[in-house]
C-alpha cells in the first residue's frame, strides 16, 4: 500500500512546497502546515475506503462528506516532508455527514491547525470549489508585520503593503486579512479565518503567521512568496530610515485597468464597511 500511496502526485507537489517552506526559513522546525483537497476519482482505488475508526472533528463539515484530504501531519518537519511526503502528510477522508475523518494511509495524526483546514476547505466546497490547497506557514517580515498596530487594520496593512512594488496589487487584488490573536489550532481560529477567506487569499494571524489559499499549493505559495517580497522591501526602507508612500494611485489604478483587476481592488474590503 505504501508504494502506491507513493505514487499518488499531489504529494511531490507537498515535497516541492515544503522544500522551500524549510529553505526560505518560513516554517521551522515543527511550524506551519498544509493541506490539499481531492476527489475520490483521483486516487488509486486500493486508497479510496478506510477501516480506521471514525475521529470526531471538532465542528461540522457537510460539504466536505466523502471528500478526501490530504494533510500535514502533528509534529513533522517541512524539512523531512522535503524528501519523504509519503510519512509525514497523511490520507483522510471526511465521513458523508462530515461530522468525522477517518484515516487511510500516511501519517495518521493531522496538524494541531486541522480545525482551520476542515472549516476552509469546506467553505470552498460552498463557495469557490476550484479553490483546494491551504499553506499556513511563519514568515517572518510577515509576522512583524502585525506587531505594528496600525496593521490591525486590513485595508491599512493592504495598501501600504502591496503599493510598494508594482505587481503586488495585481497578484493580490483583494488584499491581505488580519486576525486578532486566538490560540494556536484553537476552534475559534478556524471558523474566523474561514469567513475571512470568503473575502481574501491571504491573512495573517496575529503575532503567528500567515495562511493562503489557492486553486494549488504552488499558487498559494505564489502568493505568499509576492507579500512576503513587499513586506521584505517595508522593512528595508524602514530600517534605512527611508520614508515612502509606496506607488501613486493613478499609477496603481492604471495597472489595476490594464490587468483586468479595478473591481476586484475597488472592492477589496467593502465587507468590512
Ligand atoms: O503546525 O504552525 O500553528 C504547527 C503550527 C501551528
Ligand atoms: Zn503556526
């Protein structure tokens, strides 16, 4: 069985990521998590049932019944996950009334943070199905990010992030969410940041990281690599005592037009007003 798990391609996928997580220094030692959701038709079909007993999850997912997730597992390294995915990210699949996992292959104890998966992946299954993949990792530009307390404020944090570079906004046109402090794989941690990912790809956890979505693991990194980028220049600038309002927003907004992206930044937190 482990060698057809093996075989199972979003895992090198997990590898790819986890490589980088661990080489940009974002997800040390146990930090940061992943998880990936898919459709019984893309497995092997040795890996589609379970005989493991049913673990209660912590709320309700019915739109996630007879889903399957692929996640990271309780204490495993981005480092290991590098070379050897198949231990440390482990099967599930949620029961039909998602009230319950059941375990099938891989690791068998998911993340502490399986609470913020399961409430995301299922407002994706409502509300944006092409959506699958979740990194929640430490950044650390990011993280000091929320130390300031004028970032508390999302719509502050998003426009004085994403104007310092000129693709920034593009990428990430709906800006960047803020979470106030909750506990680490805490319940409440999960359903809030579900409901902030109606709105956004990207939030930061207060004083803990950052998780991004997206249609792969690759896109989310994708977008966690450009936030990143331009929290890096903030504290360039900021460190060289270099004061900047980032770019003017004529110019802001003629790139918005050229790339398709006006609505989408014009409405950027309009759920907040
Ligand atoms: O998985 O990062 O937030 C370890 C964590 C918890
Ligand atoms: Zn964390």
């Amino acid at each position: 069985m482990r060698e057809i798990y093996e075989t199972v391609s979003p895992l090198s996928a997990f590898a790819e990521v986890c490589e980088w997580l661990a080489f940009k220094g974002w997800s040390e030692a146990e930090g940061g998590n992943l998880s990936l959701r898919i459709e019984e038709d893309e497995l092997p079909e040795e890996l589609t049932a379970s005989v493991a007993e049913e673990v209660d999850l912590p709320l309700e997912v019915p739109e996630l019944g007879g889903k399957y997730l692929l996640i990271t597992g309780s204490g495993t390294r981005s480092r290991d996950i590098a070379t050897d995915a198949a231990t440390d990210i482990g099967l599930y699949r949620i029961t039909n009334d998602g009230t319950a996992y059941q375990w099938i292959i891989g690791n068998n104890r998911p993340t502490s943070e399986m609470p913020s998966h399961c409430a995301i992946q299922c407002e994706f299954v409502r509300s944006r199905p092409e959506y699958r993949a979740i990194i929640h990792t430490h950044p650390p530009r990011l993280i000091s990010m929320t130390h300031v307390p004028e970032f508390k404020d999302p719509k502050i944090l998003s426009d004085t992030l994403l104007g310092l570079q000129s693709e920034a906004r593009i990428i990430v046109p709906e800006g960047i969410g803020h979470l106030p402090f909750c506990v680490p794989g805490s319940l409440e941690l999960g359903v809030l940041s579900a409901e902030e990912i109606k709105y956004r790809n990207i939030i930061l956890w207060h004083m803990h990281g950052a998780l991004a979505v997206g249609t792969s693991l690759n896109h989310a990194l994708d977008q966690l690599e450009v936030v990143e980028k331009a929290s890096e220049i903030y504290w360039t600038l900021k460190s060289a005592g270099i004061p900047t309002d980032g770019m003017s927003e004529d110019d802001l907004m003629t790139s918005m037009e050229y790339f398709g992206r006006t609505d989408r930044y014009k409405n950027a937190f309009k759920d907040k007003e």
